[in-house]
C-alpha cells in the first residue's frame, strides 16, 4: 500500500471508495434504516409508556418487546429467547448469513443493545425506561441495517439485543451478570433519558441497607421503664447519620426513611424498621461510607438497650466505569447528528444517581450516555413521566440511537478503536482492583 493510500474495511467493502467514504456510507443507512422504523420504534415504547410494570413485573414490556423482534422483517430474521435467565428478561440475536472475514477463524464480534422497561411506583415511567428501551432496538436495528447493506462479505458480528428487567429495584443485570448473559460480551451499549446530552456521568456505587431494631412493649404511660423503645432506636439512628454527615466527604450520599416506628402512642414500639442507600464514586469509597453508616446504627441500638439486624441488600450497584476512548467515538458521531454535549469537566463533575449498568462495565466495556428528550424537567417526577411519554421525545431518542449504531459501525471497521476500548476497561479495572472481574 502506497503512503496515504486509504486502506479498505476488511469483511466487504471493496467497490472503490476510500475506508472514510464506505464507513460514512454505512453510517447513513443505519439512520436511515431507524428512520425508516421510527413509526414501529415509536409506537414500541408508548405501548410501553402506557402500562408502567415495576422490577420483576414487566410482563407486558417483556412480551412487546419480544414480538417486536420476532415480527421485524423480514421475518423470524432475530433469534429471539422470551424469558432469557429470568421471567420478563429476553435475548434477541442476529448475525450477517455467510459472514466471513479474518475473525472467522475465531468467533464473531458481539456487540449488545440493553433495553431497560422497569418503572416507578405511582409515577411510571418518571425515569423515561420506555425511551432506553427503544434506544436499544432501534440502534441494533440501525446496525443490522447498515451490515445488510454491505456489497460482499459482512465481517463476523453478532447484534444482540438484552432486555434487562428491575433497574429500578433489584438489580436485574446483574442477575444476568450472575447467570452469565454478559459472558463473551466485547461492548455493550445504552443510553439513559435526562436534561442534557452527556458522554458519561459518573453513576455512582450504591449499597441498600435495611435496618431492623428489636425492643419490648410496655405502656407507656402505667410502665414505660419495663419497656426497650425501638423508635427510640431508630430516631437515635437517624440522628447519628445527620452528625455523620459533617465528616462525610462532598462525594458520598446517605439517605433514609424510617419505614415502621410503631402502632400507638401508648404502647411502647417494640419494633422498627429503616431504609438507607448509601452512595460513593467507588466500590472502595462506598466500603468506608458503609462501615461508619454501621457503626451510627449499632451505637442507637447500645444506647437504647435494643437489639438490631442490620441487612444489605441483594445486590450492590457498582460506579459505572469511564471509557474515553469509546465515549469520544460516541460523541464525534453525535456531534455529526447535531448532539450538542455538555463539556468533559461537566461531565465528569456533574452529579447522578446510580444503576446497575455500572457492574456491567465490570464485566465488559460499555457506554452509557445521557440525552436530552426536549424538556427540562427533573427525572423521578410526574413531569417527566408525561415528557417520556411525548412525541416531542421521539426525536432525540432515534438521534441517539442513531449515534450508538453508528459508533457500533466505527468499533467493527476500525479495530485500533476496539484494541485501545479494550486496554482502557483493562485499566480501569487495575485502578479499580477489579482486574480480576475479566480473567
């Protein structure tokens, strides 16, 4: 190859045109092929939308979704697997017929599109899950578009598509995670609703605690001193954190309700209960933040007399972990699409909650960005239930996908890009202590 010959994309694009040339080519048909989707795309997640499901309950969002997949044409074209490892998770799969290339030898790439469709109790879809679930089937559709579209061979990939149920509660990835859905994964993609179109926001290690305090009745009035006050527990709990807090880095959060403190003023309450979420930028951080948030709960119980039960819950939400070099591929698409990005010291000092998509980027690369939906309002809101439900939402969220699709295109053509995604999630995992999630 002469110097400044471009060198053509391996795996059947070959008519000509510079590599740059037939990559933009294919990144044009993935828009277009979401495009030409978008009424099916649209009408997908108001049906979603329209009955909010809570964790482990998204029945109907499960069965949508999969005959979405199983009647896209043409038909029976998806592989799909309803109740994938749990009742309402679901795995859909295509790849190119008769791909080959210099991978073959080996296996094919697999590049996944998560789908979330939990909602919120009261309030639905608050947290717009019914837009993250079309974002994932139009950016898989978009793909499997472009790869069609190719005049040879297709290189080895295979597109899967992951409905991943009880974001919101529970943690359902990581009950894939643990079932080995991720096994094998090379990047995943998703994109989460918000007010601001964002790379990467540093969702946080979250860790939930319940906290049981065990007294004894007595009147309270005739008798109290042969009583052991549980509310008096839980109150004095409460307490110990709002002093905590004075010693407790800008970073961490620690919030709580106390969800029973007893039946009637004249009996003694022999019983209480309380739920916190503690939260940190790291697993290592939140592990500090957990044992102090302990110990303000055991000295309540010493001070009353009680005793306690203190219990995590089943799964701790790990940080989702940067990968710069795949959210800078994101964000040279988007901008191409007329994304207008908040800038990398927002992104990184901005504040967010926390998702189970974070213990993903423990097992595999993976890319979560944040999209404007054309409203400000806030997420866990009423407001932004009916934004989520809006057509006004519709345009952003097919530009995203179309963003994520086209990213997908840049990660199979370009292997530097996926050789340096892979030795970034590697340091990560070294700064994390993590090295030994991937080995």
């Amino acid at each position: 190859m002469r110097p400044g010959e471009e060198r053509p994309v391996e795996g059947g694009l070959c008519d000509g045109r510079s590599e740059v040339e037939q990559l933009n080519l294919l990144k044009l048909r993935a828009a277009e092929r979401i495009d030409e989707a978008a009424e099916r795309l649209g009408a997908l997640s108001r049906s979603i939308w329209s009955e909010p499901e809570l964790a482990y309950e998204e029945h109907r969002a499960h069965d949508v979704l999969t005959r979405f997949f199983e009647q896209e044409p043409p038909a029976a074209s998806w592989a799909v697997q309803p109740h994938y490892q749990l009742p309402t998770a679901f795995r859909a799969e295509w790849e190119p017929p008769g791909a080959r290339g210099p991978a073959a030898a080996s296996r094919a790439l697999r590049l996944g599109f998560l789908c979330e469709y939990d909602a919120l109790p009261d309030i639905g879809h608050a947290c717009g899950h019914n837009l993250i679930a079309e974002v994932g089937a139009a950016a898989a559709l978009g793909l499997r578009g472009a790869l069609e579209g190719l005049s040879g061979p297709s290189p080895p990939v295979k597109i899967i598509v992951l409905g991943t149920p009880a974001e919101e509660d529970g943690g359902g990835k990581i009950d894939l995670i643990e079932a080995g859905a991720f096994k094998d994964f090379d990047v995943v993609f998703m994109a989460h609703p918000s007010q601001e179109d964002a790379a990467y926001l540093p969702d946080v290690a979250e860790h939930d605690v319940t906290v049981k305090y065990y007294g004894k009745a007595s009147h309270a009035a005739a008798y109290p001193w042969e009583g052991v006050n549980a509310l008096d527990a839980a109150v004095l709990a409460y307490n110990n954190l709002s002093v905590l807090r004075h010693q407790m880095k800008p970073t961490w959060r620690v919030h709580g309700v106390i969800k029973n403190g007893g039946v009637k003023p004249n009996i003694i309450p022999s019983y209480s209960e309380l739920l916190y979420y503690f939260r940190a930028p790291s697993m290592k951080e939140l592990q500090v933040l957990t044992k102090k948030a302990e110990d303000c709960f055991r000295a309540a119980a010493l001070a009353t007399g009680c005793t306690v039960e203190i219990k995590g819950g089943a799964h701790d939400y790990y940080n989702v972990l940067p990968n710069k070099s795949l959210w800078k591929a994101y964000m040279e698409n988007g901008e191409k699409l007329g994304i207008e990005f908040i800038s990398e010291d927002a992104m990184l000092s901005g504040s967010s909650g926390s998702t189970d998509f974070g213990n993903v980027t423990f097992v595999v690369p993976g890319i979560h960005p944040y999209f404007y939906i054309g409203s400000n309002a806030l997420n866990h809101t009423e407001q932004y239930t009916e934004a989520a439900g809006s057509q006004d939402a519709q345009f952003y969220t097919l530009r995203v996908a179309k963003a994520l699709a086209m990213t997908a295109l840049d990660i199979i053509f370009k292997p530097e890009l996926l050789e340096r995604i892979r030795e970034e999630f590697k340091l990560k995992l070294q700064e994390e202590q993590f090295l030994n999630a991937v080995e």
